[in-house]
C-alpha cells in the first residue's frame, strides 16, 4: 500500500496526563474499512488486535457519535521514551473499500506526549488494562510489614541474579514467575529509566474481586523482584481498579468511585486527598456545575452525577421490541490524587464509558386541530435528530412524503425547546381521506388515521406508530322548510342537503319513499335544491285540526330523523285553512265529520235530514249543506270486513213532510233523498274501540271516506257481512255504569277488567264466541307493548 498525505479534519489528537488520545472523522470512514498499525521504532509496523491492545496499553473504541477513538499509555510498547519525559507514537491508519483491506490507502500519523510530572505512583484503569507505574527509588520496604511483604520474603531466596520476577498473591496462593512468562498470561513488565510498571488484563486467573465501600474492585496483588550484587530491590506493584459502581434513574446516571482503596492504601491513617479532578472525553471539567455535573466526595465516596442528556454526552435514538427509546452515553475520567505515608503521591486516573440501558420514550401526537379553518393540525414527536419520518399512511393508504405532498398533506418538521423535533401533518377536514360521521343534532365528527414510519438511529430502524385524531364541529346547518297550500293542496318545499346522506323524511313511523308518495297520492318534484311535496287535502296523513261547516283547518306533518339513529330532529309543518262545501272525514278515533252538499228540486229543509238514529241531526246546516259529526259506534252506524279494510257505514236522510189529501195515496212535495257515508280503516290500524288510554305522542292514521248516493250503494255491498258488535267497559262487577267511550281508564296491574261484548243481530242462528281480548298504550292494536285479558278464548 501507498503512503498518502492525511485529508484535513480526518485525524484529532491530544495528550492529556499520560495518554494519547485519537480521534478519526467518522464521515471520511463512510462505506469503508479501516485498521490501525503500530509503528515501532525497530521492528515496523504492528497489527492492532484486543489482545495486543490490552497487553500493550492500547484502547480502540468509538466515541458516542460513532468516531473511532484510539487511546494509548505512554508506557505502552512501541513507545519510543525520551529520559520519561517526551514520548512518541506513530500509528498507520489503512483504509479500504474491501473488508480484506486490498488496495488499502495508508496513512502515517506521528503523535509526541511530554509528561514529566510524575508521581511516585501512577495508576490508569483503562476500559480493558489496569496499569500501575512506580518510581524505583522509592524505598524498598514499608516500615508496617504487613502480609503481602512477608509472604514475599521467603522467594527472594529464589530470584535469579539481575532478572526481575513477578510473585502474584491471591486467594488460592503465591505464583512466581519470570516476566517473559508473564507476557503469555497477558501481563505486561518492564523498567525505564526511573519507573517499573505493570499492566494487567481485568478478570486474569491471578486477580480476584472484592468489594470497597459497595464498589467491586478487580485486584492483581503483585510484589516485583529484582537482585544485584548486594541490592534486593522488592517493589510493590498491586493494582486495583472499579468494574461497577454505575447506577441509573429516569433523570440521572451516577458513578461512584471508593475514595480509599484498602490495598492500595496500607497505613489509612496517613491518607489524605490533595485533588479530585473529572473530565469528559479527553478535556477537564474545571466547572462542573456550570455543565450541571455533580461532583461530590467524602471520606469514603467520590460521586460524579450527570443529568441524562448533559452536554458532553450523546443521546441516541434505539427501538426495543417496536417501542421507540432513547439511550444516553458519556465518555467519563476521574483524577484522585493523594498522599499517606508509604507512598508519598499517588495519582489515581479512571476512564470510563458509560451507556445507560434502553430508555422508553412513547411519542406523543399533540392535537393543534384548527376547527375554523376547517384543517387538522397534528404533531408527532418528541424525537432526537437520527429519527427521519420516510412515509405516512391517511385512513390505512400509504404515502411516500412525495406523494402526500402531492396529495396536498403539508409535512414539515418542528424544534423543540429540549432539543428534540417533532413533525407537524396538516390535512383538510374535506380531504377524501378523512372519515366523516353525522354526529348530534347539526355536527360532523372528523376522523384523522394516521399511520407514521420512521427511520431511528444510524441503523435506520423502521418504526411505526399510529395515530387517530378526531374534531367535532358544528357544520351542518339543518333544513328549513317552506309550507304553502292552494285550493286543494298542500305543499312542502324542503331543503335536499343532506338527504338520503345524514337524515329521511318520515311520515310518522314510515319512511317517506317514492312508494309511499305514490301509494298515498303525493306528488314529488325535485329541482337542483329542493324536493316539493304535493298533498291532497283529503290523501292519507293529512291531520284535521278544525272541521266545521264548511271549512276545513288541516296540518300536514312530516319528520326529519338522522339515518343511523332515527332521532328526529325537526319537524316540517304546513297547515292551512280550506272552504269545501263536501267532504267526509274518518277520525283515527273513529269520529266521523260529513259536510254533505244536497242539491234537489224542489230543495228539502237541511234540518230535518238525519242519519239512521233519527236522533243525530246536523250540527250545522245552511239552505244547501248539513255538517254532521258523530263515533262509528253511535248513530246507527254498520261495520263490515272487505279484504284488509274495515268499513263503517251510515246513511243521511230526510223525513219528508206529507200534506193531508181528499183520499189515498199521501201527497208529499218532497223528494225521496239517501246519502250512503262509507269510512275505510285498514283493519291492522283501525282503532280498537273501547275506552283505554291513548299515547299523545303518536298520530294513528285517518281513514278514507265515501259518500255514496243511494242508487250507487249496491255496488258496495259484499257477501261477507260485518257483525255488529258493541263492546264496553264496566265500572265494577255489577256491569250497571259503564265508562264513556274513548275515556282514559286508569288501572292498576293487579285490578281487575270489567268488559262487556255485546252482538246486536237478531238472527237466532248467530252466536258470540270471545277469542282475544288486549289492552294497548296506543289506539293502534298492533302496537307495543301490549297486555293480554283474553287468550283463545
């Protein structure tokens, strides 16, 4: 591979105390491979791999956003060491577009670390080595024997003449080994001009954990010999570095570090802190309140507690199981220097990075719906900035943001005072997309479905999330109709918004369709805005509020009711007054009004016609009309059954006036004169004649009537004749006082019914035989609920 001149910004290197930092530029790295080499000064390059780089005091890690970052001890190999003063180390950084590193471009990176303020003992507690350095003039041994020294005495027999010797102590016992031996267990020893150190790996066979005020300690227990001549040099080169002390809330992170480390510190009493220093990454924080860090320490804890989310740390967007959270990470150190009586100063230095676990971080959609504007308003957040939104999906149809833009769905993103975003959808009330549903009296409910797909993190994980988003307005105005008569007719112009769509017509408990106008003799047009109702004054539906001589007050009801409901809503009226010289009327009660028109030469005296009871006169009458007014069960009244009609039926006539003659026949100078009054009910709803309460809140319908002149009234006539029967409801057992018909009875459950069913016919062949006999709320006897007397008899 070739040698190349370093692109500018793609390398960042420092020297903080004793170690050489490295940063490399993520975005020059994109879509290739790297590897690092070591340069050393006489024998070339070497490969960097972990266990290279824990025996060796390297650390190759990434940074928290995704730089790679290389870290080495200034007492690490390859190390060229001027007096333990200035130190230099050239890396070789390959990069490739092929994972084999084939045609890798190579770039040579020298870095030089001056460090000159040594103490007598220096600890490092790297991410994955524990080093400790110590000057070797520092006196040989404690003046406190304490069991480690002792037990080293008995191998100093042993130690080979000018060779240093590693004896290790631990739980299972004592080892002694040669350093060369050392190096294949992972350890690394060697001298320089004024220090010996020992770099150890964590968790190696010959260490062992213990716990230091609530903290676990790795610990490698170690005496280094040497001997020459007349000198048994014993030093003391026992390190101990944290794996814990990290703990979380929803807030916070903590790391917590033991101020005093037993093992490290042999006579307590002597101890004393100088300095406690933290930084991040490679910088000091000189400040940490000002970056709202707590930095704390007591005799026996020093506590750094970041605020999750803190300057100088990093978060990032993750999902955990399709739920969106974040993840914080900050690159720590911690810098305890103190003194006791052994070893004058020690600099105590542990770097630590920290990562917290999967946070959950449930997105919320924030409803700014504009109702006046008739425009949903949505926003989706709160997220870090890795997250993209990359399609939308409007009541379960997808959009790429292209073609919701095209749609003409506005998307745009929103900042958030805590640094997150958040993305803002507008969608019209009227897009076709949107539901709507006729809700209450005069309101839409508008429906939003909204289904988003994100792309989280550097690894653009998808996630979904839906959305349902919903605004009531009062937007729909309810229709007024216009009622107008003429002569014979009444009519109803109503509004057709909103027909078939939200509400019917109903003309009383029936739907007003096309067969219902037709069966009932209406007339319908409609025009671009209306639908013009056409009602005979005489056609089914009409109701009569006033009959009298002449003159006719009538009403024409229909009612507006929503589709899904069927609440009525409004009520269309038309009711106007009209002069008609003949008509006939069948009440739902069964009262009968006639206005009969008698034209005959010569005239006849209006007062003296009559219905079959000679005793129901006119109520009014002039020289050319009588108006009578009297129930189906009085006056002489028929009934009879014709197909699914019941027909009731009377008879007006005149009682002629005779003038006494010289001999017989009678003379009379008036003319013989019947009217034959028909009434048709249908029978399933023809009043059910009794005295029971009636339901004000229902409109039975009217009856057809017919008036028939006398030499017509064979064309009506059917075998089937009507039995006249005459029912009545007694006051008590004696059947002597009897309720007035059509009059309300109010009766308890558990009281008895006094009815009386009586057959006026006087053939003695016919015979009453009572089969079914109920009580109803309404005069409809088909309605509910209904109570049974009588059942079969």
């Amino acid at each position: 591979s070739a040698l190349y001149v370093l692109p500018p910004g793609f390398v960042e290197s420092s020297c903080r105390s004793r170690i050489f930092w490295m940063k490399l530029n993520k975005l020059l790295l994109q879509g290739k491979f790297f590897q690092l080499e070591i340069n050393d000064p006489y024998a070339g390059p070497v490969l960097l791999d972990e266990k290279l780089a824990s025996r060796c005091g390297y650390v190759l890690s990434e940074d928290m956003w995704g730089n790679p970052v290389f870290r080495a001890s200034v007492l690490g190999c390859h190390v060229a060491n001027e007096a333990d003063e200035l130190f230099s180390l050239t890396v070789n950084i390959k990069i490739s577009s092929f994972s084999s590193m084939r045609a890798a471009v190579t770039y040579t990176y020298p870095m030089y670390c001056s460090y000159s303020s040594w103490a007598s003992r220096e600890i490092v507690c790297e991410e994955n080595y524990m080093e400790v350095s110590v000057k070797t003039d520092v006196p040989a041994v404690s003046n406190d024997y304490t069991v480690a020294w002792m037990s080293a005495l008995p191998e100093t027999q042993n130690v080979a003449y000018q060779l240093w010797q590693l004896m290790f102590v631990s739980p299972s016992g004592r080892k002694r080994i040669m350093v060369s031996d050392a190096a294949k267990l992972g350890y690394s020893f060697n001298n320089t001009l004024s220090r010996v150190y020992l770099r150890a790996p964590y968790h190696s066979n010959e260490s062992h954990v213990s716990v230091v005020s609530g903290v676990n300690m790795n610990m490698v227990t170690s005496t280094s010999m040497y001997r020459q001549r007349w000198l048994l040099l014993l030093i003391d080169t026992t390190v101990s570095c944290p794996v814990d002390g990290i703990s979380f809330t929803d807030t916070t992170l903590t790391w917590t570090v033991p101020s005093v480390i037993p093992t490290l510190v042999v006579q307590e009493s002597t101890f004393l802190s100088k300095n406690i220093l933290m930084g991040v990454d490679d910088q000091v924080i000189v400040h940490p309140e000002e970056k709202n860090y707590l930095l704390e320490h007591n005799e026996t804890h020093i506590r750094i507690t970041i605020p999750i989310g803190a300057e100088g740390g990093k978060l990032k967007s993750s999902i955990s199981g399709g739920v969106y959270g974040v993840i914080y990470s900050i690159d720590l150190f911690l810098e305890h220097t103190w003194t006791d009586a052994d070893w004058q100063t020690t600099k105590y230095t542990v770097i630590k990075s920290i990562t917290t676990p999967f946070m959950p971080q449930i997105p919320t959609v924030i409803n700014n719906t504009l109702p006046e504007e008739r425009l949903f308003n949505v926003a989706f957040g709160h997220f870090l900035s890795d997250v993209s939104l990359v399609a939308i999906a409007i009541g379960n149809v997808p959009f790429t943001l292209r073609e919701a833009q095209h749609q003409g769905f506005k998307i745009y993103e929103t900042l958030f005072s805590n640094r997150t975003k958040g993305f803002i959808l507008e969608v019209s009330f009227d897009d076709p997309y949107v539901l709507k549903e006729y809700v209450n009296r005069n309101e839409t409910k508008y429906t939003l479905l909204v289904n988003y797909t994100m792309s989280v993190g550097p690894e653009m994980t998808l996630y979904y999330h839906s959305a349902e988003v919903e605004c009531v307005i009062a937007d729909i105005e309810l229709p007024e109709a216009v009622g107008y008569c003429d002569e014979e007719n009444l009519y109803l112009a109503i509004p057709t918004f909103g027909l078939h769509q939200y509400w019917n017509l109903y003309l009383h408990n029936k739907l007003l369709n096309r067969h219902v106008v037709l069966t009932n003799g209406y007339l319908a047009v409609t025009n671009s805005t209306h639908l013009i109702l056409q009602i005979p004054l005489f056609a089914v539906g009409v109701i009569y509020e006033e009959v009298s001589f002449q003159k006719i007050k009538a009403r024409f009801d229909v009612a507006l009711r929503k589709m899904r409901t069927m609440e009525t809503l409004q009520m269309f009226s038309v009711s106007c007054s009209f002069n008609s010289s003949a008509f006939i009327i069948c009440h739902p009660d069964g009262t009968i009004m006639i206005s009969a028109q008698m034209k005959t030469v010569p005239a006849i005296d209006m007062s003296k016609t009559k219905l079959r009871d000679s005793s129901c006169k006119p109520r009014e009458y002039n020289e050319g009309h009588a108006f009578f007014k009297f129930h189906v069960t009085t006056c002489g009244t028929s009934v009879r059954f014709e197909g699914d009609h019941i027909i009731y039926e009377n008879e007006i006539s005149y009682e002629k006036e005779t003038l006494p003659g010289q001999s017989i026949p009678t003379i009379t100078r008036d003319p013989d004169y019947r009217l034959t009054v028909l009434c048709y009910y249908r029978a399933k709803e023809t009043l059910v004649l009794g005295a029971f309460a009636s339901d004000p809140s229902t409109s039975p319908p009217f009856g057809s009537g017919t008036m028939v002149p006398r030499s017509n009234i064979a064309v009506y006539r059917r075998i089937r004749q009507a039995l006249n029967v005459v029912s009545r409801v007694s006051k008590d057992e004696s059947f002597v006082e009897f309720y007035e018909p059509n009059m309300a009875i109010l009766k308890r459950p558990v009281e008895p019914v006094f009815l009386e069913v009586e057959l006026k016919d006087g053939s003695p062949s016919t015979e009453l035989y009572l089969e079914n006999c109920w009580v109803t709320r309404s005069l409809d006897f088909n309605s509910t609920p209904r109570w049974n007397i009588t059942v079969d008899g």
